[in-house]
C-alpha cells in the first residue's frame, strides 16, 4: 500500500495541473453553484428595447432621431447617464447621426464598439501602468458603431466565453498594437466620474487590479477579466421608463436582432452582461482568482489526499473512514466558504481525488483484512474453539502479528507407550488410536479456551493466554491437564498421556516468513514445559507442574523432589496432584 501513494498523487494531480478540460468544467460549474448572490447595487437600470417596440416604431433599426429622443427622454426621468449597447451596422439612411451624438453629449453617455477580425483598432486612451506591462488580451479589432463623431466615449463589449461555452469574465480592458483599449464596463465608470485615465496594477504573472478614481481597486486575473456577479438589475421599458438617480444600460431584446449569450444564469443579451459587469465592479466581495490559487490547490490536493490515504491504510476501517470523510467534510467546507467570500480557490479536484484515493486504499485495506482473516482461519480453525476464531477474525487487533513478549502458561502432552503400540498393530491401527488421543487432548484444551500450537508426532503442545487474553490462566491450564488424563482413561485406548505445565513470559507471534503465518511462542518457559513433560516417567507421575504455575493455579498441589532438567542450573521445584 505504502509504494502506491506517491504514484497515485502523480496520476490525480495531472488534470489539476494541466487544467484538463473534465476538471476545468467541473471547477466553474461548481462556482457558479456556490458564489453567493449579490443584491442590486441600486445605481443601475436596464432598459429593454422589445419586440412590442420595434413593432411600435416600424421596424428595426429604430431611426437615429428616435434613439436622440429616447436619450434626451432618459435624461429628462432622471437619468445620470446612459450606456448604448447596440450595434450599429451602417449610417442612418435618415441623417440622424448628428441629432443622436449631440445628444449623448448631455449627459455621461457610452457606445459600445463590438469586436470583430477585421485589423481594426480603436484609439487608445491615457493608461497608467504599475509594474510590468504584461497580460491582458489583445483584441482582433473592432467595428467602429458610429462614424461621425470619434470623440463618443466608445468602449468594446466583449463577452468571450470559458471552455464549456458560457460568459463568466469579462475583460475590463484589451491590448491592441497601439496600446490598451478599455472595455465598455470600464468606460461606465470613467464616463460617471469624468476620468481621463485609469491605473493598471500588474506582476510577473499579469495584472492584479484596475484603478479608476471613485471607485475601490478592482480585482481581476492576470488577464484583465472580472468575474461577474450575475446581479437580478431592474429592467424598465420605453413605456415606463423608471430611470430616476440611475446610469440606463440600454439594449434590444427583439427577436433576432442582438445575439444572446449563454450565462450560468441562462441566455442573455449584451446590455444585461454589460450591466452585470458594472454591478459586479461595486461589489467588494465579488468573485476573483487570486495569483497564488494553483499553489494553494495543489497544498490541499496532496494534504488532504495524502491524509485520506493513510487514515484508512493504517487505521481501523470505523476510524479511517470517519476520519477520511471529516477530512473531505473539511476540504468541502474551505472552498464552500472561500468562494462565498468571492476567493475563487478550487477543491473540486480535492475533493474527487481523495474519494478516489479513499476508495482504493479502502478497496486494498479491506483486501488486506480479507486475507488476514483467511489467514487467521486456516491457522486457528483446527486448534481454537470456533467462537475464539470467529472473534479473531472480526477483531484481527486480538491478535498482535510480528512478536510479542507475553505471560502465558505452556502446556506439554506426550503419548506414552506409542513405540510398544506400534510394533504391535497395524498402521491403520495405530493411526486411529493417534487420532482418538490427540482429539481428546484437542478438545480439552479448546474447551478451557486454551490454543493448541502444534502436533510433534504424538506430541502436542498448546498455549493459555494466547492469542486471546484468558483470566487465570494458570489454574485452567492445570485443570485442561486434569481433564486430559481422566479422559485418555475413560478411553480406555491402551495408551497413557505425560503433561508438563509451566508459566512464565514468552515471545509469542508470528513466526517464520512473511508468506507462510505460523503463530507460536518461544522463550525458556516453553522450553520449561517441555522438559517437564520428559521428566514425568523419571518422577513417576503422569502431570508435573512448574513452580510459578503452582504459586496462582489455587490448587493444592502436592510438591515432589526438584529435579534437574536440561538447560537449568539449578533443580526446578516440581508439583503434581
């Protein structure tokens, strides 16, 4: 598990990177959810030329005369300024251009200037750069809307679209090969304040911000865009006109004459993405990229992965997951909050990337216990009452692989007589009477939860205390040891059990190689055992007990003269019953 961690944060921070088209879509469509609704600043009108209008006025384009009039009525409701996006095409056939540029002139007035291929460039306007003159995005050309007067305060209406098709930043400036043009949301602003100049702010990775006096710095990415807001702006009409104290965006919204323009919030005409970008210039808090996001994405990328990764890898499966999903909680609670703070930092790809990771460190932490139960099963089905097993195999923790110093009580078996038996009877014979004895050891002990370690011949040695804790576990080692030679007798099958039992601290776990799981103990009180069980004959007893099991078994024992074992100093004091 461990060697595929960096892999994988390899393969799942690629598309963030790169920016692939899936996680670029799925990043914008997840800040169009959660950017928080701006209200109506209250300074903007959008006034929609409709189709009853048009029909009104006979036909479109309306005459120039009519557009002076239209002006020059905004003005009288109280207008204090008023925007023109609508293209026109060609002159007026009715010499009305004259009457309709002295009319803008009453009052902050702006045409917009739509782009197009043609190598046309607007004139620039004074521009003041801080820094160096790096970013933007250089306009193709523009066709000129209005050809008598250049002194029109004129501004392109840009609306390029993001990967998935949909307007969501609008440039407030572009380059062209003579300098920087404003955008037509620009110009509004330097139209209401009279400002010949604006301030651009920029670093080694573009601009940072746009000044225009009146109004606080604008935030926008190292291309000049503002990501706008999508502000419900109140809408009037030729019949209304409620204009009062407010700067008139006016547009058509006739059949089939200004293209619309799919947004987050549905299709739109020009004037009202223009109107929403001037909204969106007031609003302090209104969403931007800042310079430093990919670094930061990238930190919580690879935090927050690597954290799902190993809270499930090396935790309980209960505990990894519910630290993995807190985790996710978390990531998804940070960028919910920063982009209702209008700090567009992107966690989607987060957030995707440590559910993916948390799945396959699940799939290969589930894999793992899978085998380790399989494994538990096939070592201890045969030498642990059933119940044991299962419990082991629901709680793998019981069982502490790789070694463990732990106090424990040994107990030894030998069949007595085995050779005699064997010249005597038939293989088949002697094997069934092996087997009869050996099932009466096995049960005894699984029936006092000890764990019968292993068979050595028609020898057999089990374990008290592990894998699982057994309280005094001494007293029921002898007691298993008891049982044991009452019922060889009840069996009556011509052979006799020696048992040694003795207690003491060992080094249990598991042994042997990483492939094959052998779960045993050794230490000197397994030697001990042993011994004790050789010496039986020599004492002529069928049980001998060590010192320390006798000291906590709470059984009165009778003591018989120490005896010297092999690997001992000194004579081992011996009991039985």
């Amino acid at each position: 598990m461990k060697k595929l961690i960096i892999p994988l944060l390899v393969i799942l921070v690629l598309p963030l990177v790169f920016q692939t088209t899936p996680t670029e879509i799925l990043k914008l469509k997840v800040f169009d959810t959660f950017i928080k609704e701006q209200q109506p600043s209250g300074n903007f009108v959008i006034l929609n030329i409709t189709e009853e209008d048009v029909e009104r006025e006979g036909g479109y384009p309306l005459p120039r005369k009519r557009l002076a009039d239209i002006q020059l009525e905004l003005l009288g409701k109280g207008a204090l300024g008023v925007g023109w996006v609508i293209s026109f095409p060609q002159p007026d056939r009715l010499m009305g251009d004259v009457e309709f540029a002295r009319s803008l002139e009453y009052a902050p007035s702006v045409l917009a200037m739509f782009e197009t291929n043609s190598g046309q460039y607007p004139k620039t306007t004074g521009t003041v750069i801080k820094g160096n003159d790096t970013g933007g995005i250089l306009t193709t050309g523009v066709k000129e809307n209005f050809y008598t007067y250049e002194n029109i305060l004129q501004g392109i209406a840009s609306a390029p679209t993001e990967i998935d098709q949909l307007v969501r930043r609008v440039p407030l400036l572009l380059k062209t090969p003579e300098g920087w043009v404003a955008s037509f949301g620009t110009q509004i602003y330097k139209a209401l304040f009279d400002v010949k100049t604006y301030i651009i702010t920029t670093n080694q990775n573009g601009i940072q911000e746009i000044a225009i006096r009146g109004i606080p710095p604008v935030k926008t990415d190292s291309l000049g865009r503002k990501w706008i807001s999508w502000v419900n702006t109140p809408e009037t009409d030729l019949q209304k006109m409620d204009v009062n104290g407010k700067f008139v965006f006016v547009g058509v919204t006739a059949n089939g004459v200004m293209p619309q323009v799919a947004t987050p919030v549905g299709l739109l005409e020009p004037h009202k993405i223009q109107a929403a970008l001037a909204e969106s210039i007031l609003i302090q808090d209104s969403p931007y990229i800042p310079d430093y996001a990919l670094a930061l994405e990238l930190f919580i990328f690879i935090a927050s992965v690597g954290l799902v990764w190993a809270f499930i890898s090396y935790l309980g499966i209960t505990w990894g997951v519910s630290l993995a999903l807190l985790t996710m909680a978390l990531t998804g609670f940070y960028g919910y909050y920063t982009i209702t703070t209008g700090v567009l930092i992107d966690i989607t790809w987060s957030l995707v990337s440590q559910f993916i990771a948390g799945a396959i460190a699940f799939y290969l932490r589930f894999r793992e216990q899978y085998k380790l139960r399989q494994q538990i099963k096939k070592q201890f089905e045969h030498y642990l009452d059933p119940r044991q097993v299962k419990r082991l195999q629901k709680d793998p923790s019981l069982l502490k692989l790789g070694g463990e110093k732990r106090r424990c009580t040994f107990l030894f078996t030998d069949v007595r007589g085995f050779t005699a038996l064997s010249e005597t009877l038939s293989p088949e014979e002697v094997t069934t009477i092996m087997n009869k004895a050996l099932t009466i050891q096995s049960n005894a002990v699984q029936k006092h939860g000890g764990m019968v370690d292993k068979y050595i011949g028609d020898a057999m040695m089990a374990i008290f205390n592990a894998p699982m804790d057994l309280l005094h576990h001494e007293r029921i080692a002898v007691e298993c040891a008891k049982e044991i030679q009452e019922n060889i007798i009840k069996a009556n099958i011509g052979v006799e059990i020696g048992v040694g039992v003795n207690t003491g601290e060992a080094v249990i776990g598991n042994m042997g190689s990483d492939t094959r799981f052998d779960y045993s103990a050794i230490g000197d009180a397994v030697n001990t055992a042993a011994r004790l069980e050789s010496a039986t004959k020599e004492a002529g007893v069928n049980i001998l007990i060590g010192e320390e099991t006798e000291l906590y078994c709470g059984y009165p024992l009778k003591e018989l003269k120490p005896i010297k074992v092999k690997g001992k100093e000194k004579p081992l004091k011996i009991y039985t019953f």
